[in-house]
C-alpha cells in the first residue's frame, strides 16, 4: 500500500504507521484517523510541528460522523501524540463532549418487513444485473435471520456454513472474534437451493454472495438497493441524509432481528433475565449494554415491549457518566 501524506508532520505519519503496523491488527483505522487529519492540517496550511487543541477540535467538527466516531479518532491521535512526545514535539488534546445514550434504533415492524420480501423477491423483475438481484433477497434473509452485520453476511464463504446441522461460523467478526450462528429451518433450506443452483455452484472456500469474477461486493451496492425499496415503499430513508442518522437503513434489520427474537422467546414463557445473555453472544456484542440499546424500539409500534424492557434494565445497566 502506497501511503502519502502531505502535511508538516507527514514525516512522522508515515513512521507512525509504519511503527504501529508491528504492533496493532487494526492499524488500518489509525492511517484513516491520520489521513484524513493529514489532509486538514494540509488545506490549513499548517507549517509548525505542534497541535493544539483548538485545531484539533475543528478538525472533529469537520467530520460528518457520530460522536462515538470521534471519540475513536480521538483514542488514535492519544496514541500518536504519544509518539510525538518522543520526538520533542507536543499536541494538545480536546474534551469531547460525552456520548448521551440517546441511540435509538429504527424496527421494521412485520408489515414493513413482508413488504420488504417482497420488493426484494421481485426485484429480479427490473434489474439490469441479474446476479446482484438473485442474491440480494437471500441477503436480506440471512441479516434478517441471523442478525449478522452487512460486512459479515458479504464475507461469508460455502465453508463457514454448515447446511445439516444449520451453524453459520462467523469469522470476519467485528473486533476480530469468532461466533457460532444457528439459523432457522426456512434460511437453511434457502440456502441449500442457493448452494445446489447451477450458476452459483463453486468451491467451498468462496464466497456465498460475490461478483461474476468472485471478489466481494462493496457494502454500498446493497446500501443503494435497500434505500431504493424503502423509497419505493415509502419507508422514510434517512441513509441518503447526514451520515450516521438512525432511521431505516440496512443496519435496522439487525435492530429488527433482535427485538422480534426477544418477543419470540417471551411469546414462549422465556424471561427477558433469561434470554438477553444468549442473544447478546450470538449477535456478538462485548457488553450486555450494547444489547440493551437494540432493544430502544419504536414505541409506537412495540409499547408493551417497550415497557417490560425498561422495567427489566432500570436497576441493572447503569447509566453513562
């Protein structure tokens, strides 16, 4: 990879990142942070070797991202000012404000997620690429029905799934850590067809839902696809507006698998005490507090749940400071 930075501290970007690969699996996140602060301090026209916290505070005032966003770009110029600090040259960090909690996560409801299907199963009907339009309702189907993340569904291969016993293996997890997912009857026998189909019969160590020459799509190829349904719906589609907005986009479906898991297991005489923990390790969040803001539904549509899940959580998550 071919990294160029231009501003007064390229110098020492480049060494940065050359040092941090040795030492971080993720070091790609810190030449993002860097380029794109890089790229300010340059159109700034910057030319002492020091940052204080004023112009650090406008760089993350530029950026079009969540405040958790921030925060993470932050913990990585904590790190490179680190580095700076032996070489005699000083930053000055900004307080960011606290993150206030106030995430909540768009559910489909069941009318919206049958009209979904169904846009999706017909889209084959209008699309110029035909194999896009095959594997996008099979796509949807497995976010829906495994709560996988987009960027786990894509880098699913034939051998992460084992079709008779009816275990995904997800191995491109976030944070680097591995799951067992099960699925349900109807996605196993979904999948089975898929597998068996001529055209989409390959080797078992390729991807499930690729491109003709095998390479995985982007995820803004099915982001455009998902926003034109909604569209056509007239599903309200915050994704086309300021990033990081929570209304319905693609990520909902896991918002949505979680909730209507939850409702299914109380439907069943399990308690909220009882599955939250499961659903937790099989969505593959690091703390139960990451569950527990998936399950901030639409109280228009789920106030009952609503109402037992805060009744659940008021005395066990503990609030932000």
């Amino acid at each position: 990879m071919n990294i160029i930075f231009k501003s007064v501290l390229k110098e020492e970007m480049f060494s940065f990142i050359e040092f941090i690969k040795l030492s971080v699996i993720d070091w790609k996140s810190f030449l993002r942070t860097l380029s794109s602060l890089d790229s300010f301090l340059h159109t700034q026209n910057s030319m002492e070797k020091n940052l204080d916290a004023q112009q650090l505070a406008c760089w993350l005032d530029g950026l079009n991202v969540q405040l958790s966003t921030k925060q993470s770009k932050l913990s990585h110029i904590r790190r490179f000012s680190g580095y700076l600090s032996t070489l005699g040259i000083t930053i000055r960090l900004p307080e960011l404000p606290r993150n206030t909690g106030e995430f909540k996560p768009y559910v489909f409801s069941a009318d919206e997620m049958a009209r979904i299907f169904e846009t999706a199963d017909d889209y084959m009907l209008t699309s110029l690429n035909l194999n896009i339009a095959a594997e996008f309702p099979l796509l949807l189907r497995i976010l829906y029905g495994c709560g996988l993340r987009l960027g786990e569904a894509l880098s699913l291969k034939w051998d992460d799934v084992e079709l008779p016993a009816g275990i995904i293996t997800v191995k491109a997890a976030k944070h680097r850590k591995q799951r067992i997912v099960p699925m349900g009857g109807e996605l196993v026998r979904i999948l089975s067809l898929h597998r068996t189909a001529l055209c989409f019969a390959d080797e078992g160590h390729s991807l499930i839902l690729k491109k003709h020459n095998g390479q995985r799509r982007s995820n803004g190829s099915y982001y455009s696809i998902f926003s034109r349904i909604l569209y056509e719906l007239g599903i309200k589609n915050l994704q086309t507006m300021k990033y990081g907005s929570r209304g319905p986009r693609i990520h909902s479906l896991r918002h949505t698998f979680t909730l209507h898991s939850l409702l299914k297991a109380e439907s069943e005489g399990r308690g909220f005490m009882e599955t939250v923990p499961f659903l937790s390790t099989y969505l593959g969040h690091e703390k139960l507090m990451h569950t527990d803001k998936y399950l901030k539904a639409r109280h228009e549509l789920y106030t009952k749940s609503h109402t037992t899940i805060t009744d659940y959580t008021r005395d066990v998550f503990p609030q932000e400071l």
